[in-house]
C-alpha cells in the first residue's frame, strides 16, 4: 500500500491544564481529499493550527513524505508545503495592500523576493486569480473593499501561487455563491491531478460527501473513527460525531404561550438571507440552530435594522413597520445581543456603568446632560441582578471575563421597552457557570413575556432553552421542529443539508 503523504499520530495538546487534543490522529495521501469533521470544540481547528505551524504538539508526530516535522511558525510549515485557507478570512488578509499584493504576500518574505516589479506581481496574481475563474476581481482595489466571498477567493489564490503539497480548507464554502462553490470544486479536482493533499473541513454534509474519498470524524479531542466516504452515510457520520447522550444541565421551564409579538413573511437580505418566514410569541423562546455560513447572524442583523432588507414584511404585535436601522428596531421593542461582543455589542475600552446606561440615556438624563447618580444607579441595580463580577461599575468592561462581557451585553438591554430578544452565539467563549446563568436569564425573560429568538450552532443548548426550533441550511429556514420532535440527529441532519425525501424512518438514535 503507498505511504500517505501526510501522518499525525498520536498528537497531545493541553491548555492551562485543559485537555484540547488526546492521542489525536489524521493522515492524508496524495490526490485525496479527506474530510475532517466534527461538533464545535472538537479539536479539528487546533490539530490543523498545530499542522499549520500556529501551535507547536505537547507530544505525537508529524511526518511528511516519511520524515517527521516540527512546525515552531506558520512560515516553517509553509515552506515545507503545508498551506491553509483559515475560515476568517479578515485574520488572513490585510487591508490597507491590494488585491494583487495580498496574493503575492507570501513570496514577499521568500528568499530572492525582496525586489519585485508590479508588472510581474500584478502578472502572477492575475494568473492565480484566473485558474479560480476569478478574473474580475480588480488586481489594484484595496482589500478592505472586498467581499468576504471576495477574500476567501484571494486567499485561495495566494495558496495556489505556492508549491502545495497540503492545503488545508477550513469552512471554504461558508462565504462563497453557489457558482463559486462549483468554481472552488473545479479548482480542487484540479489539485488532485496534480496529486496534493486536501484536507476538507465543512459543516455541510452534502458538500463532504461529494468532494472527499475519506472522512475523519473528531469528537472531545480525540479521532472517533475514519470512514470511506463511499461505504458510510450522513446518518453515521452525525451519530459518530454526537458520541453519548447528553445529559442536560438545564431545562427551560415550560410556561403558557401568549400572542405574537414578532413575525416576519418573505423576509430577504438579496444576498444570504432568502425567503424567511417565522414568528415569536409572548413567553417562547425560539431556537434558530445552524452550522457555519448557514445565516444566523445575517439573519439577526437583518431582523435588528443592521444589514440592508430587500424584500418581506416585519410584522411587530400584529402591525406593520419599517425596520431600517437599529434605532427603528429599538424604538419599535427589538434588542440584539450580537455574536461578536468586543467588537458589536460593548463599547469595550469604556466603563461598566457607561455600557449598562447607554440604550437608556433618556432615562439616565436631564436634557443634555447625564445625571451621574440615576446612571450609577442603574448600574449597580443591574450589576446585582446580573450577577456581574467586577470590582466596580467604573472598570473597563475589556478587563471583565467573557462571561461577564456578555452580561453586560445582555444587561443593557433590560428595561421595559424590550419586548423581542435576538440573542445571536450567547454562549460562545464562556465557562459552564456562566452559560448557565444566562440560561437563567433568558428564562426569566421569558417569564416576564418577553420573546426571544435563541440563534445558534450550539445543539444542546438549542434542544434545551428552545420551546420551537427553526433549522437554517444557505440562507433558508428548511425545517421546524416542535421542542418534543427534536433531537440532536434531527437537527444536524437538516443543517447538513437533509431533506425529507430522503429522511430515514429511523431517525431518532438512542445513544
């Protein structure tokens, strides 16, 4: 049998005494494209930053074409051939440099590369961009300009300007078209005749099945099993990739279901959102599960006024309205609680106080100026309810946990005009304690007949906040799911892209 190109065996990773990787293995040969799955946590993207140069192994072995390797920087691993196009994009590209400067970057720091005409960067950039069918590209625009489907194609072009013997694909087709995905898989199957080793990482089931020969399947840091992609289906891959059942540490308490509060027909962005069509009532929380690039937060965003609306109706108590930016959504009862905090949802280098008073001025104010005494009352009511530990009201909220961030995310939401809660990842990058307490949290807001819209990749928090979940696969609300329906199965089948028609009778698993 031929020796694979690439071999991981028995690769260990700890964290501040955390376990991220146990006896963690991969192997991928020439030509072949080898899917590399698993559930948010599971390890993949640390075993690939540790192949890719960006984390050294506390143990195990890399060896490639039979010699063992040892990345210390990213540099290193590409000079051996080892090439990745990470998921964020925006990490990998710089700005402030053009389109053809972004994808001639790494030769930049190449040995005989110092001095280079534009004439030939711009030659070999528009070369690269044209084996990806990707020419219309302007090669002197700045990169900040681009689309994020527009960056992931140059960042699949500066890895083909390199002699690639592994690339590695991380959620590539979250950002792209349709047309573009089909451009990408041409691109690929041409890789393969030119016999280097794909590593496939996506969400969606439908696109691993097409593209790869083998699947490897990672769950709490270890490899569960590998699989030939032709005698295997999604039904094992998903029971491999859930392991045991999951014992729930919190259960939403069931409460009677009032009117409706929010509801939105044919909903669209013109871009990734399309055709939405859902409702949230008075005391229900409404999950919106979804892998990557399914559309959550651009749904979010759109629902809040923060992205351009192109068709559909926003319906609020049974009344018509115009949601065009935030501040409509606000002074009509919305509040978003964004994804990415430090960045959307704080004002991160201010005070606790002054993120806890900001949506409520009106109330903390005197005309034009803010009434110190009100604002540091609010605050410390809030700071209590919440439970947010800071030492003060006056420290930064950049000094807090990202549990405690994302209380203060929440908290200033809560006043009486809210009546909708769009709450977009809570729980991503907090401790256990602190998804509890916000499960708490919304709970009481539901008490209070709040509604809320609960959007996330999170499986078994969506099966256990949720009284309804929606199931979102390319833009596209594809099922709904009554709380006594769903399973973890259920779910990840129609976020990989299952459909009815060829759902098994069987779909529940006990495991």
């Amino acid at each position: 049998m031929t020796s694979p190109l690439l071999e991981m065996t028995k690769i260990n990773k700890t964290f501040s005494g955390v376990k991220a990787l146990k006896t963690a293995s991969f192997e991928v040969m020439e030509g072949e494209v080898h899917a590399l799955l698993g559930a948010n946590g599971a390890g993949k993207s640390t075993l690939m930053k540790i192949l890719s140069g960006a984390y050294v192994q506390d143990s195990g072995d890399i060896i490639l074409h039979s010699e063992k390797k040892v990345y210390q920087t990213p540099k290193e691993a590409k000079e051996h051939g080892i090439h990745c196009v990470y998921q964020e994009v925006d990490t990998a590209i710089v700005p402030e440099l053009s389109v053809a400067e972004n994808i001639v970057l790494d030769q930049f720091s190449q040995k005989g590369s110092f001095f280079v005409t534009k004439k030939r960067l711009e030659r070999k950039a528009a070369g690269a961009l044209k084996r990806i069918g990707a020419e219309s590209i302007p090669l002197g625009q700045p990169a900040s300009s681009l689309s994020l489907a527009e960056k992931q194609l140059v960042l699949i072009a500066r890895s083909l300007l390199q002699k690639a013997k592994v690339l590695i694909l991380d959620e590539p087709t979250a950002p792209l078209s349709s047309s573009e995905t089909e451009t990408l898989f041409e691109v690929i199957e041409d890789l393969k005749k030119e016999r280097v080793g794909i590593i496939f990482i996506s969400h969606r089931l439908p696109e691993v099945f097409r593209i790869s020969s083998r699947i490897t399947v990672m769950r709490d840091g270890e490899t569960v099993g590998t699989y030939e992609t032709q005698q295997t289906d999604s039904h094992q891959i998903i029971e491999a990739m859930l392991g045991a059942t999951y014992r729930k540490e919190f259960q939403k308490r069931s409460l009677p279901i009032g009117d409706t509060l929010l509801e939105v027909r044919g909903f669209g962005d013109g871009q990734k959102v399309k055709d939405i069509h859902l409702s949230v009532k008075e005391g229900e929380v409404v999950g919106v599960a979804g892998l990557v690039g399914a559309g959550k937060t651009e749904l979010a965003k759109a629902l809040f006024g923060a992205s351009k609306v192109e068709s559909g109706d926003h319906l609020l108590k049974g009344k018509k309205r115009r949601i065009q930016s935030p501040r409509d959504a606000v002074q009509n009862g919305l509040a978003l609680v964004p994804e990415e905090r430090r960045k959307e949802g704080l004002f991160i280098h201010e005070s606790v106080q002054h993120n806890l008073s900001f949506p409520s001025l009106k109330k903390v104010s005197n005309w034009l100026w803010i009434n110190q005494k009100k604002e540091h009352q609010l605050a410390r009511e809030t700071i209590g309810s919440l439970g947010i530990k800071t030492a003060h009201e006056g420290v930064s909220a950049n000094f807090l946990s990202g549990g405690n961030q994302q209380k203060v995310s929440i908290g200033k939401w809560l006043t009486d005009e809210a009546s909708v809660f769009l709450f977009d990842e809570p729980t991503k990058g907090v401790d256990v304690g602190a998804k509890k307490e916000i499960f708490s949290l919304i709970q009481s807001l539901a008490e209070k007949r709040k509604g809320i819209l609960y959007f996330s990749c999170e499986l078994q928090e969506i099966l256990a906040i949720s009284d309804r979940i929606l199931v979102m696969y390319d833009g596209r609300i594809v099922k709904e799911l009554t709380k006594e329906e769903a399973t973890q199965e259920t779910i990840l089948f129609y976020a990989s892209g299952g459909t009815d028609l060829h759902e098994r009778q069987d779909t529940r698993l006990t495991i």
